[in-house]
C-alpha cells in the first residue's frame, strides 16, 4: 500500500507547483482553474470557449442541445485527454515543422478546391483565428503521429485473423454493401469491480429500454456516452460491411434499420448501436491489364540516354519480329520478370506506379510503347490483354484486413488512452454550482 505520507506530500507539492504554473496564453490571472492535467492546467476560459463553440455547430447540425453541464463534462474531458497526449508526445520528442503544416493546410484548400487565401478568408468569416487553426491542425497532427507510433504500428493483421472475419460475415450483411451505425458507449474503468461493471450494465440497459420507448438517440448519446463520437450523437457513419467492428457483426446480422442492440460488452465497457440504414450489396468489377516489359537500370556505367537507346533499339528488334520473350530474358534488369520472357501477369489499378500505369493504360492491344523512365529505371512495355476482372472477393478481404486492423487499434487506443489517464494526476475543479 503506497505510504499515505509521501501520497499527500506529492498531492500538496503538485497543488503548489499548480498555483505556481505559468497561465496559458489568453487566461488572465483571475481565471479560473478548471483542471489541473500533470504539470498543465485548464482554465474556465478555455473551456468555456471551447463549449461555445461546440453548442453552435450542434445546433447548426439541428441536434438538441443536452443540460449544458453535461455538454461541459464532456468537452472537459476531451480537453484532458488532449492535454496527456500532447503531454506524451512532448516527452517522446515528436513534432510537426512549419514545411509538414503548410502542406496539410495547402491539402485542405485543394480538398475543398479553393486557394489558400480563400481559405483563411473563409475561416476569418466564421470567427476562426488562421493562426489558431495552424496551431491546433499542428496538435492533431502530432496527436495523429503519437497515436501511430504508440499503438497502430504495433497492431498485427494475420490471415487467420481474415479468415475468420469472413467466417463470420454471415446472415444478412452478406446481403448489404454498407450500414450506417449511431453508437452508445458505457465505460468501464481498466480493472473494474464487479460493482462497476454491474452499475455500467444497468446503466446501458436503462438507456436501450429509454430509447426504445421514444428517447433520441443521437441526444441520449450526447448526454450519455463516453465514445469518442458522443458529441457527433454517436454518430458512426456509413460503414462497409467487411469493416463493421467484429463485436458488432453478429448484431447487426440479426437487426432490421431502425433497429436498437442490446447492450454489447468488451473491454471498453457496454455498447449500443442503432441501425440507421442498409444498402445493397454489390459485385466489384476492376479492369486489368495484362503486359510484359524490358527495363534497364542506370548506373555510374549507363547513362539515361545510353539506357534510352538500348530500348529503342530492342524494340525496333521486337517489332522487325524477334522474340519480346528471349530479348526480355537476356536484356531486362528485372530479373523477376526476365525469366517470365517480361510478363508481369495481369495486374490491377494501383500495382504499379503511376507513370508506368500511364504508359500502359494509353497503348492499344499488342503495341509496344516507346522507351520511358521510371524511379526504377527505363522501360518499354506491351499490352498483351485487358479484361474486367470480378474483384469482389479479394476486396472482401483487403476491406477484412482494414476493418480488423481498424478494430484493434480503435480497442487498443481506447485502452492506451485510458491507461495515460490513470497513470496521470489529473484533477477536475468543476464544481456543480458554478456550472
């Protein structure tokens, strides 16, 4: 048992270093203290700001505002869990450098097909600050980067794991292309007492019985569940069904649209979903193309218009009718498709690199294109086929590995997020009475 001694020793010396810590930009000294998160702080200020925020784009999606001390709570524990992260990327050594922002940012005009400038005359015009918006897209890039490093790069996708995925994908998904999903959470802590995990039971059982009788969904989500998309009403989204989460696959098997789960437990705790809409399933058709090709590598010795000319001149051999196979096997630098006479088999969108898929995709059946460069090196390539390829269950199964992969890491972030805050002196000032 940890000495109480020394306990409230480290409890006063942190409240003191607390009052000691240097105020965040904008928070005057009269501010509040909301929460104190290890050596950082938040301020009424901030979270109140940050509630205001949160209230107008709820309100402008049409969703019922919940009490706004419940709305607060929420928030305020977005901003811990921020605040640790940050925190632990700090203590890692990670960071994002002007050059890695100026392209996301530069990405999002183009996603939205304006320039940069008309960006940050569109973010002005609703109120947000453009430095602002570089410094948080800053934080939830590094965020984005601690998440990766800490937990995703660690998850591990067999083929056992996909096969039996599809195993289980039974039933009525087999019939559906994509489902969308609201989700309730009811949190258990790490290390639960069977009292908690009995109280978060008869919690999530209140909730399905409450919206079963008429209660909105999306609303109780707000109020209620401890998901990372509460404050979206649980909203998940359309989801293809080979990546509906393995927990809930069986489920949403058995519901009809309109339908609410019973609560689902995991580790995380218990779940509810609602299933909002289905849509049909549907075969995925791919066109493929089958080519052959001769590449020559350049070096310190050959040169690029060296290795250009070598081309040029196999292929005024080829086509004065010698063998594509034979010159492919004694001249290409590809030597896993050299002893295949240059055949690269059929291949589909995305196997190759653009520039080559470029050069293959312009030919005519049984032309030979001129020579070209690559990263690899120069190349010249014939089309010997194409056809419309039935992809769908390799894409079953890439969207298995993606939605497995999805799944564990959504659990192992829940739990890595959850182990960051038990292992953090975190402690919350928002009394009832002054909400």
């Amino acid at each position: 048992m940890r000495n109480r001694s020394t306990y409230f020793q480290r409890i006063s010396g942190l409240l003191l270093m607390c009052l000691c810590l240097p105020l965040p930009a904008g928070v005057t000294d009269l501010d509040r203290i909301v929460a104190v998160v290890n050596e950082d702080i938040i301020a009424a200020s901030e979270l109140n700001s940050k509630t205001r925020e949160l209230a107008i784009q709820l309100r402008e999606k049409g969703t019922t505002l919940p009490p706004m001390e419940i709305l607060q709570s929420q928030v305020l524990d977005q901003m811990i869990s921020k605040r640790l992260q940050l925190q632990t990327a700090k203590r890692l050594g990670l960071t994002v450098d002007d050059s890695t922002l100026t392209k996301a940012i530069a990405n999002i005009a183009r996603r939205n097909a304006i320039t940069l400038l008309q960006l940050k005359e569109a973010l002005e015009a609703d109120g947000i600050n453009f430095s602002l918006f570089r410094e948080q897209l800053r934080e939830d890039i590094l965020i984005s980067r601690l998440k990766q490093k800490e937990v995703i790069n660690r998850i591990a996708v067999t083929e056992q794991d996909v096969r039996n995925y599809l195993a289980r994908e039974t039933g009525s998904s087999r019939q559906r292309s994509a489902v969308h999903l609201l989700h309730i959470l009811i949190a258990t802590p790490e290390g639960a007492s069977a009292e908690d995990i009995q109280a978060a039971k008869q919690k999530a059982e209140r909730l399905v019985g409450e919206i079963r009788e008429g209660a909105d969904f999306r609303d109780m989500a707000i109020r209620e569940s401890d998901g990372r998309q509460a404050l979206d009403g649980g909203d998940l989204g359309w989801i293809e069904t080979s990546r509906i989460p393995t927990l809930f696959t069986q489920m949403v098997d058995e519901m009809e649209d309109g339908a609410i789960s019973e609560p689902i437990r995991n580790a995380s705790g218990f779940h509810i979903i609602k299933l909002l809409e289905t849509q049909g399933a549907k075969r995925m058709m791919i066109s493929q193309t089958h080519a052959r090709h001769i590449l020559v590598n350049t070096n310190e010795i050959v040169s690029d218009s060296e290795a250009k000319h070598q081309l040029e001149t196999l292929r005024e051999r080829i086509i004065g009718g010698e063998s594509f196979e034979s010159l492919a096997r004694s001249h290409s630098d590809d030597k896993a498709s050299a002893i295949k006479g240059g055949d690269l088999g059929w291949t589909s969108p995305g196997d190759m690199v653009p520039l080559f898929e470029q050069q293959m995709s312009g030919l005519a059946n049984q032309e030979i294109s001129e020579p070209f460069k690559t990263q690899f090196g120069w190349h010249i390539v014939q089309v010997l086929g194409r056809r419309e390829h039935d992809n769908t269950e390799e894409a079953m199964k890439n969207s298995a590995r993606e939605a497995i992969r999805k799944q564990k890491s959504e659990e192992a972030i829940e739990l890595w997020l959850r182990r960051l805050r038990d292992e953090a002196f975190v402690e919350v000032r928002l009394a009832q009475d002054e909400l």
